[in-house]
C-alpha cells in the first residue's frame, strides 16, 4: 500500500455541495458521460434525460443527486441511493456514481462529497456507506482506503443485464409455475 497522504482540504468559500433539481438533468448526464469515458466505458452510458427524470426527479424518487460547485462552476457529482442490510435491520446508503472533473481535482471536492454522504448515511441511520471502484483505479483505491474505507475483496459483483436478464425473467421455476407474478 502506498503511503501517500490525503489530507486535502477545500476552501468553503469556493466549494458549494446542493441537492440536483431536475433542472440538473442535462448537467447530470454530462457528468454521466464524463464519467463513463473516465471508465473507459462510453458507450455504456446510455441513460436519457428521461430515464433521470422518471426514476430521480418524481414523487417516488428512486436516486438522488448532489452537485458539487467551485467557485459557481459545475466540478462533480454523487448519486446515490438507499439499499437495505438485512444482517444489520438497517438502511444503508449506497454510492452509485462519484465523478470530479479532471480541471477541480485535487481540492478536496470528492472528499466533501464523500463526507456530505457519509453525513446523510448518520442522519437517516444508516448503517453502513458503500459503492464500488474499478480494480485499476489504484489512486481512487488508496484515498477510499485513507478515509477508511475497507475493500471487500471476499465479495464478487454479480449482475444480469439486457438479454440476460430477460432470459432470466423468462425461465420458469416451480415457485413461478404455482404463482402466475
């Protein structure tokens, strides 16, 4: 492990951290499509203006979104939402996309937003902050690991995803047989 510091520290008269509104979509998406490319990952980004509207802007919102502003300027985003432990009986807040703007790195904007969340994740009790980061990604991997952050490395990601998941949702099961869904 690297023994680099992380002790950057943001000027609160320069950085803003506000909650999106769904005057944000456009600029969500540019983040979106920042990050994407960031990944190495483009043309996977392919959510609409109308899926963010849908899904995180409606009375049942499903993500939400904070922007972080330097100096007025759009510099990053953290979208986030609420996943359930069932071991520990508690919400957990759960880390979707966290994306700073090459140009507003190293003045402590992801950490703020990390710690905005991390505040949020107390607030509505919480019990545990997660999210993913890709194994390649060593600098974003010893920062997380500076503020704490543990990698769980005994746990692989799974996910099914377009024709696989329709082929899934397809087969049939003695339990799906007896309970038409």
């Amino acid at each position: 492990m690297s023994t680099r510091r992380f002790k950057l520290r943001y000027n609160p008269h320069m950085l803003k951290i506000r909650k999106a509104t769904e005057d944000d979509i456009s600029l969500i998406l540019d983040f979106i499509r920042e990050l994407a490319e960031y990944e190495r990952a483009p043309q996977e980004a392919v959510a609409t203006a109308e899926d963010l509207r849908r899904d995180g802007f409606s009375s049942e919102p499903r993500f939400y979104v904070e922007i972080a502003e330097w100096g007025g300027q759009p510099a990053g985003f953290a979208l986030w939402f609420f996943n359930y432990s069932t071991w520990l009986g508690k919400p957990g807040l759960y880390l979707e996309d966290l994306f700073v703007r090459p140009s507003f790195r190293r003045k402590g904007i992801g950490k703020a937003l990390l710690t905005h969340l991390a505040k949020v994740a107390i607030e509505k009790g919480c019990g545990r902050y997660q999210w993913q980061v890709l194994d390649w990604n060593t600098p974003a991997i010893e920062f997380y690991e500076s503020l704490g952050a543990k990698a769980m490395k005994e746990w692989i990601p799974m996910r099914v995803t377009g024709d696989a998941l329709h082929k899934l949702s397809q087969q049939s099961s003695s339990y799906t047989e007896r309970h038409k869904l």
